[in-house]
C-alpha cells in the first residue's frame, strides 16, 4: 500500500508529546501534527476507560 503524504497524525496534546525533534521529522515527512487538549484519552478512546480497565 502506498501512502500518500501529506498526511495528518492526531496526538494528544500534552506537552511531553510535543517536542521540537519531533517536529521537525514530520516537517521533513510531510506529516501534519494535531494536538488534542492534553489528558482527553477518555473522551476520545472510552473503550480504554470502559472495558480495557488496567
């Protein structure tokens, strides 16, 4: 399967997340960062919160 690029990547936007290396390989990869409010995994993921319980 061939990807084609630019493409977007969803991340959660807490800020350990987020770094300046990491932002520049996707500058270099084409690849569009989307932060998300940081702490959200249990609105956007409820099935880790609900049935995946640790």
């Amino acid at each position: 399967m061939k990807i084609q690029f630019p493409i977007i990547m969803y991340m959660n936007g807490h800020s350990s997340h987020t770094t300046l290396a990491l932002s520049d390989f996707c500058i270099t990869k084409q690849i569009e960062l989307v932060s998300l409010y940081p702490n959200i995994t249990h609105t956007m993921q409820p099935m880790d919160v609900a049935m995946f319980l640790p």
